[in-house]
C-alpha cells in the first residue's frame, strides 16, 4: 500500500501567510512522496505541515475530490493513470454540484429505501 504526503500551498502564499514554520525541510509546496504505510514515522501522521493520503486504486484509475464552499458541494470524479491523482484535464473528468440540504434529503431517502 502507498502514501503520498505533500505540502499543498504555493510558495508565496506559505510566506504571505506566515506558515513557513510548518513547511517540512526538505519536502517543498510541491515535492511528493511515495512511501508504504509502515516506513512513516510515527510523528509524521501528527505532523500539521504534511498531509497523508492514501491511494486503493482501482482498474478505471478513477478517483474523487469533494470541495465545499458554504453549503454547496462539487464532488468530482476524476481519472489519472498516475499513482498521484490530480485533476488533469480527463474528458471523462465529471463535476457534480449539489447543495448540503439537497445531499442531506437524498442520503435520508437512501436510508429509508428497503434494500
């Protein structure tokens, strides 16, 4: 199994925003790593500076990202061949925009449909 850690932020946004200090030496706004599971130190999966994502692939090498903003949602299928998936560009790539309250009615429908 893989992990890929990363510091997400542009250089000049880490320095405007002060967050210097939680920038790991050595590993950079855009250096990413790929690691099994049981090399990470302990102190990394606490560490603020780095985010930890593990990867399960599967055979159409799709992925997901959910962005929130206020009570809008847009989740988005994505598909990279890569090991690290990022929103490249895919024609198959779909967005799907829904709003907390629409999401929430639509999970309590889901549950009470006898299976």
């Amino acid at each position: 199994m893989a992990v890929i850690w990363k510091d997400s932020l542009p250089a000049e946004n880490i320095v405007a925003g002060g967050f210097e200090h939680l920038i790991s030496p050595g590993v950079g706004a855009y250096h990413y790593r790929t690691v099994e599971r049981r090399m990470l130190q302990k102190d990394l999966w606490t560490n603020p500076a780095i985010v930890i994502e593990k990867y399960i692939t599967n055979s159409e090498e799709s992925f997901y990202r959910v962005y929130f903003s206020g009570k809008q949602i847009v989740i988005v299928k994505a598909f990279a061949p890569r090991i690290i998936k990022k929103l490249s560009g895919d024609p198959r790539d779909t967005n799907y925009v829904t709003d907390l309250d629409h999401l929430k009615a639509e999970l309590t429908t889901w549950r009470s449909t006898p299976a």
